[in-house]
C-alpha cells in the first residue's frame, strides 16, 4: 500500500519498464514496492483482478480498505506491508486516528514494505510508548533487509500491555527452521528467533501483558491448516520439537548452532515464567478463488496471520472463546475487473476487560 505521492512515483518508473522489475544489478529507489505487485496476478502469472497501474484504479483498493476499516471499528489495528506513513493516513484520518510507523533511523535501511499502528484517538487504547524493534530486522542470505519489528506499549482500562507488530522472514511456513549458518528463507528465519524471544522475555520480567501479532509467515498450529491440508499430512510449527538433534529443553541458551524445530515451541519455555505465547484460534470467513489450479483455494493466506498473548491475558478469555475472527472483503472485490484489496483478510480479537 502507497500513499498518493508514492504511487505517482511508483507509477513514473514501473510503467516504462512495462510492470516488470528493472534487471539486476540496476538500483531501483528503495521506498518503491515491485514494479509487478499490483499486476492484479496470482503467484504463478494468472490473471485474478484488476490491475491497479491508474490512480483511478488505485483509488478503489484504498476506498474498500476505508469500509473495511469502517466496518470494523476497532481502537487498534495492526498493518503491514505499508510503503510511508502518508499511506496510512489515507485510509486512517488523522482527524480520527493517531499513526505509529517503523521509519528506520538510518536512509539506508529505507524500506517499500513498512508495518504501522493507527489507534482511534479517544478510544480505550492509550499509547504509553511506541517505537521500532530493530533487532527483528536481521539482512536476509540474499542480501536484502527484513522488515524490523514495531512495539507500542498502551494503557487500556488501567493495565498497561506491549503490543508487537511484526512482518517475519517469508518462504519458511512449516518446516523445522534449522541453525543460524542455513542459507536458506529458513535460516534467515532461525535469526529472527532469538530477539523475539528478547522481546517476549522482557515483557515477561516486566510483568507486563502483551501480545505479538501480524504477519508471521509462518503456520503455527495444527487447527491453521484445511482438513486437506490435514488429511496430507501438512506440516506447521508446532508439529516439530523445539530443538532438533539435541537432548537441550528450550530454557537451555539458544546458541547459533542450534537447530530449532518449532519457533513457537522453543520460545514458549516460561524462562523467566510467564515467557510464553498462547496462540488464539483463527477462523476466516472467505469465499473460494475463481482462479482454478492455485496453491491458495481462497481469496485470503489462511494460517500465517496470528494473535500470541501473553498467558496472563489469555486467561481473561473464557474456554474456547479465544478466538481471532475475520472475513474477506465481499462480492465487490474479487473479480477480474475489481480491485482487490489485499490478498490477506482482515483479522480481529476482541480482548476482553480486566477483572477487578
């Protein structure tokens, strides 16, 4: 997603290369997304909808997620994939919503794929403080820059909880993750572990209840998967162990030559106690795809967008109630004359108050 001025520039350097990204070893300016990310195309090259290369065009895909913002009517949202922060204010106005966003501090490590906050002003959320977690954004074996963390820590009814908003490594769903020396999406993967268990850890000493959230590109439990998926034997996280070829439990030092298994698992050792994440339940309400023969049968990424709270929050929830619910973006944007909005649908968990 690119604010108006992005776009125009975007729209400036990618239409005389046809849509197509420049060769190699020509630098392109490093605040533009892919010359073919709005192609309106499936990961294998079919047409799914409408490419969005006009400003008219692009005007519909941030007026569906203005009525999905709308409709939802939630005090925080968590975003990714944002190109600047003007981006986010077209879609969250200023006049109603404040916006957190992981500029980094060095020009260097500018970024097209960005990740946000924009809380309701007014609302039940009261920001304490807010700003990147940079040791989420590790360099990739290919020699590009992972997005980095973003933390907002909030009061809300009088109990202060850290949120982490994050993007992970992509191209490691469900395998074992390995050691740190993989040159590998899952090596790359395996080095974001450590500081997100810093970061878990912290908020566990601190006493504090939190919640990481986002893009984790990553399936995490079993119920993720379709009962095909299943019935198949799919992997997902936590079907590994938290570490592979060793008699280690997780609480042990997480050397670089460790291999992880479960990402999940290894983190969630309750060292120091409460230094756990308890993933909630995702059910997604989306119509199936009209493009046949892809490796996605609906119009959202199932299994790879998570809510994990700390357990002292997800004992507000009564049993069975913690639950993360979502559904796609309706009859008006999947056709292949509609703007999609995005290929992931939208999620939200309600959290219940404190009990006094």
């Amino acid at each position: 997603m690119m604010s108006s001025k992005v776009f125009k520039e975007w729209r400036a350097y990618c239409e005389p290369l046809g849509w197509v990204e420049p060769a190699k070893g020509v630098e392109k300016p490093k605040h533009l997304t892919y010359c073919n990310a709005l192609n309106g195309k499936t990961m294998s090259g079919k047409p799914e909808s409408l490419p969005l290369h006009t400003e008219s065009d692009y005007a519909k895909k941030l007026q569906a997620l203005s009525s999905a913002r709308m409709a939802l009517k939630s005090d925080l949202f968590a975003l990714q994939e944002i190109g600047d922060d003007m981006a986010v204010s077209e879609v969250f106005p200023p006049a109603e919503f404040d916006v957190y966003f992981s500029k980094p501090k060095n020009p260097d490590d500018t970024l097209a794929q960005n990740i946000a906050f924009a809380v309701r002003k007014g609302g039940k959320v009261k920001v304490v403080t807010a700003e990147p977690y940079d040791a989420l954004g590790i360099m990739s074996f290919e020699g590009r820059k992972i997005r980095p963390g973003l933390q907002l820590i909030a009061n809300i009814d009088g109990t202060e909880v850290a949120f982490l908003n994050l993007h992970l490594k992509a191209g490691c769903r469900s395998e074992p993750l390995g050691d740190e020396s993989r040159v590998h999406a899952c090596g790359d993967f395996r080095k974001q572990v450590p500081p997100l268990e810093a970061w878990v850890e912290a908020q566990a000493k601190a006493k504090r209840d939190f919640i990481v959230l986002g893009d984790w590109n990553r399936t995490l439990l079993e119920s993720d998967l379709t009962p095909q998926q299943r019935q198949k034997g799919t992997n997902y996280d936590t079907k590994h162990p938290a570490r592979i070829d060793t008699k280690d439990s997780a609480a042990s030092p997480l050397l670089p030559s460790v291999k992880v298994g479960s990402m999940l698992s290894e983190i969630s050792d309750n060292e120091p106690p409460g230094a756990s994440l308890v993933v909630a339940q995702s059910e997604i309400n989306a119509r199936k795809k009209t493009v046949e023969g892809e490796e996605w049968d609906q119009v959202c990424h199932l299994g790879i967008d998570h809510f994990a709270l700390s357990p002292s929050l997800a004992n507000r929830f009564a049993k069975d109630t913690l639950v993360a619910k979502g559904q796609d973006y309706g009859d008006a944007a999947y056709a292949r004359d509609k703007a999609k909005p995005s290929d992931h649908c939208p999620l939200t968990l309600l959290i219940p108050a404190a009990v006094r």
